[in-house]
C-alpha cells in the first residue's frame, strides 16, 4: 500500500484542496504533516492558523487517524491509527504500471579490445539498478551495451597487431577467409595493444596514417581486417560477459553498437538528405543544430568527417534509428559521463529534426567522476588510472583485512559479496550527477551508511527468522511499541519511495532509503527481543510478523541495487 498516496488523498477529497503531505523528521509531532490549511486560506480569505483549526475536527471524522494538531502558521500534524498500520503494511510485491512504457536503457557502453575502467562502473551500476526500478514498477524494458567496436579504436588495433606480426594473412587485400589462420591472442595483451597503439599514434604520423587506413578498409568490409577483428571481438565479449557477472548486473539484452548501428547509415543518409539536412564543410559532412535560442556554442553535427571516415555522430544517430524499428521505444535512455552532455543534446536535435525519433523522449542521465581522497580522478597504489577490476580488488582486500582483525572466518564467496555490495551501495548512495569519493576503508565499514551494513542487517532477520522455525502469521491486534510502529511506516512508504525515485532517476533515493530502513531495522532489534524466553508467545509472533516483513522489503532493495546477501556475516 502507498500510505503517502492514500493519507494525501483522502485528506485532500476530504477538505476539498489539493495540498502537500510531507513526512515529519520527528514522530513525535505526528506522522504526516499537511500545508493544507495554507493552500485553502487563500482561497476563503481566512487566516491559516484559523482554518487548520477548523479542519482538525473533519480530519478526525477520517477512520485511519488517530489524532491531529495543529503547529506553527498553520501546519496540520496527523498521527495514524495502529490498528490501520498492522492491517495493511505488507512487504513490496512487483508492481503493475497504470501506463507501461517501452524503456530502451543505453549504459554499459564498453569498448571492444580495451579493458574496462572505473568510467564504466557508474553506468553499470546506476544503469542496472534503474533497469531493476523500472521493472519491477511494470514497464517493459530493453538494456544496450552499446559496445565500441567500429571506429578508430579498431584501426589503432588492427595496426598494433601488424606491427607486431606483419606476417599474418590478414593485412593481403587477397585475403581467402575460407582458409584457416593459426594465431591466438592472449587476452591479457589484447589489453595492452590499444594503450600501446594510441601512444604511438601520437609519436609517429605514419602509424597514425596507416591505422586511418586500416580504419577506412576495415568500415568498407576488408575481410582480413574484418575476421582478425572478430577474432578479438571474440575475446572481448566474453570478458565484458564476465564483468557483467562480476557486478552482478543483468544479463544486457543487447551487446551491439557501432558495427550493428553500421548497417542502417545508408537509411539514415537518405533520410537526412531528403529534408536537406546535410552540408558540406572544409570537406565534412556536416548538419546545423543550432537554434536561435541557443546562448552557449553549439557546433555542427559531424556525419562524416574530411576524410570520408564515419565518425561516433553517424553511429549514434543510426542506432537510434535501428532502436526505433527493433523496440519501438517510448523513451531512449543514455546513461554516460557528463561530459557528453553536448554530444547528446546534439544527437537529440538531429533525430527530432530528421523526425527519426522525438526530442521530448530522449534522456540523457550524466554522472559525476570517481575520486581518491586527494579530490582527483581515483588511481591505484602504483599511480595507474584505475581499471574496474582493480577497484574491486581493492575492496576485496580491504574486506578481507577488517574481517581478519576482527577475528571472524568468512569464505571468500561471502567476502566477495561484501566487497561487492560495498562498492555498488556506495556509489549508489550519491546524486548520480556528483562527484564522489572512494575510499576503500570507508565503503567497507560494516557501519555506518555502507553496504555491509546493509547485508549485516538482512543476515541478522535471516537468522532470527531462521532460529525461530515457525509458520509466522499477521497478528490480528497488537499493542504496538514507537520501534515497531515507525518500522511499519517506513515499509509502508516503499511504494511512494521507489515510485519518485524512479520518476526522478534517483537511485540515490533507493539506497538512503534502504541505509534508513536498516536503522530503524536495528532499533527494534535492540529494543523489542523476539526469541528471549521471558518473552510470551503473541508478543513472539507479532514481532517475528514485523521481522518477516522487514527482511523481505530489505530483500526486495537489496535485489534492487543489485547486490547478493550472503548466509553469514
């Protein structure tokens, strides 16, 4: 049940004035606090303090309250009854959305033949735990990993191997793929090649030439270019698979980008050049974004660049083409660094003036960078830019040292659990668009606002649940405690919770949520034993009731951000 919904709008069909329902910071003011007599005094010229008085009586005609105050100007404070809060919290159940949407979700987004790095682990996680809310409210969602595995990356590649073995077949321009070429990439130096390549093409023109023309060849389907690419494609995919694995985020629906978006540029072309869209500039293929609104710099769209080379403009407005015919999406959601803002906002203008896809339906969602706590882009010990396997290394030995301080024996599945939900429920924990800190002896406190904090609280009910071994029913009546009472009410604000966090793309709001959940979790823990033998058998079942359905939400969050709770802590 939304109890935020249904206490706003049987108060505002009740008064007869749309008002604002917020949640009181203190409970010992009530519940729920109004600005209803505010908004209607207005409207009949009386004085708010006056009219709140006036409504306290037709407040307290409505079945659910159970006492009503009046604060301040004029703010109305609503307490509601026990007896309404124990008949109707239950845990979150997948909802069914009044409108469905078809959600297309770009995030993921690596890069062929190039390890993946800590840019990589906000739109994973973020991407994921969105892709989860938007499930679990009833849409019907389609997850791309756009991957980079067409442009010049590719060429840079291409050019490195050559370099290293000029004697394979695949560089002839009479390349047979029909006959079998012996050669194995290992995939610990196919991560090497594309650093290695870019630095040199910064060095050295002729190598920086040579990779343009691979790049042109290879886009223009040189076989021998093509299967030594899908020979490391390959390799690539199946380490972006077990990266997936390791975040524990869903499987993608789509592993496609450039190349697949390739195949649909001819299309798009025509499109553009029928509305005349297209011009030409220094040798570029360009179109003109800017509106006459615009006060910051806008600069053209590239579809192609001086030297016929199809560039991440042209892709990227073909996959939205090819999204479109595939999904039929209602929205298209991007989820990258905000430093791409202008990229997409460019993307956006094209596809709306081309009448490929509407303007109104993008998203663009832009994060903030990962920092050590010097307040710069976060590095390894040995000063490296930080890969995303690194970071979880880090974390995983940072678990492993607190747990062997505090003298506990854990497996590693259990540890890798913990440094798992450390690392995701600390970036989830902030506004998607800040920068923040990681710092590894921090995310793996199991206290505080962390994610072993989290899974320590749902092992704790686990294993009261567990211990106590019995059928666990609703209790008809019960005499509820403040712990007990403010726990239902944070339950019960589930829905309103995941409902405006979905609605404001606002993870951050998922896992305070579940940080303020476990508190109050650990209150009644403390203050209202369950299992202790002075305690009389209604008051056992009613509590074991409230810790059944404290761990399934817990459950339902924990699932939500993607994270894993381990038998024992």
């Amino acid at each position: 049940m939304n109890l935020y919904k249904y206490v706003s709008d049987e108060i505002n069909k009740k008064l007869g004035f749309v008002a604002k329902l917020e949640t009181t910071k203190n409970r010992d003011f009530g519940d729920f606090s109004t600005n209803v007599a505010m908004v209607g005094a207005k409207t009949v010229g009386k004085n708010p303090r006056e009219l709140a008085n006036e409504f306290v009586p037709l407040l307290k005609e409505l079945d659910f309250i159970a006492d009503v105050s009046v604060a301040g100007p004029g703010f109305i404070n609503i307490e509601i009854k026990d007896n309404f809060l124990l008949q109707n919290t239950t845990a979150p159940k997948p909802m069914k959305a009044e409108n469905p949407l078809t959600i297309d979700m770009d995030y993921g987004a690596y890069n062929v033949a190039k390890s993946l790095h800590i840019g990589h682990l906000r739109t994973s996680i973020v991407g994921d735990t969105l892709n989860r809310m938007f499930k679990f409210l009833g849409h019907k969602t389609f997850s791309w990993n756009h991957i980079g595995d067409w442009g010049k990356p590719m060429g840079l590649v291409i050019a490195w191997i050559e370099r290293l073995h000029p004697e394979l077949p695949y560089f002839q321009d009479d390349f047979d793929p029909t006959k079998p070429v012996y050669y194995d990439i290992d995939p610990k130096d196919l991560d090497t090649y594309y650093p290695s390549a870019s630095a040199l093409a910064k060095q050295d023109p002729e190598f920086q030439a040579r990779a343009q023309e691979i790049k042109a060849k290879f886009q223009n389907g040189h076989p021998g270019y093509f299967a030594l690419y899908e020979k490391f494609l390959a390799i690539s995919l199946k380490s972006m698979n077990a990266t997936v694995q390791r975040l524990n985020i869903l499987p993608f629906d789509y592993d496609l980008g450039e190349r697949n978006a390739a195949q649909y540029i001819d299309e798009v072309e025509k499109i553009l050049n029928a509305k005349h869209m297209i011009y030409e500039s220094d040798g570029a293929l360009c179109i003109n974004v800017k509106r006459d609104t615009d006060n910051a710099p806008m600069p053209p769209y590239m579809w192609q660049d001086s030297r016929g080379a199809d560039t991440y403009d042209t892709t990227d407005l073909s996959a939205v083409y090819c999204r479109k015919k595939v999904d039929n999406p209602d929205t298209i959601i991007y989820f990258t660094d905000l430093r791409q803002s202008l990229h997409f906002e460019q993307l956006f203008r094209v596809a709306d003036m081309s009448g490929i896809y509407p303007y109104d339906k993008f998203e663009h969602i832009g994060y903030g960078t990962i920092n050590g706590k010097d307040g710069k882009p976060f590095k390894t010990r040995d000063g490296n830019a930080a890969g995303l396997d690194d970071i979880f290394d880090i974390a995983n030995e940072a678990v492993r040292e607190r747990v062997a301080e505090s003298g506990k024996k854990l497996d590693d599945e259990t540890i890798t659990s913990i440094a798992l939900a450390a690392v995701k429920f600390n970036d989830l924990l902030h506004d998607v668009k800040s920068d923040y800190i990681f710092e590894p002896a921090s995310v793996t406190s199991f206290e505080g606002r962390t994610g072993p904090y989290i899974l320590y609280t749902a092992v704790r009910l686990n294993s009261v649940l567990k211990r106590a071994n019995t059928q666990i029913t609703k209790p008809e009546h019960f005499d509820l405690s403040i712990e007990e009472r403010n726990l239902l009410i944070e339950i019960m604000d589930f829905e309103h919770m995941i409902l405006t966090a979905c609605d404001n793309r606002a993870t951050d709001m998922v896992a305070n949520y579940t940080y303020d959940l476990c508190q109050l979790v650990n209150n009644f823990y403390h203050n209202c034993p369950i299992l202790r033998d002075d305690i009389d058998e209604t008051t056992k079942q009613g509590r074991l009731y409230f810790a059944k359905l404290a761990f399934d939400t817990l459950s339902t969050l924990i699932n939500l951000m993607g994270l894993k709770i381990p038998s024992e802590m």
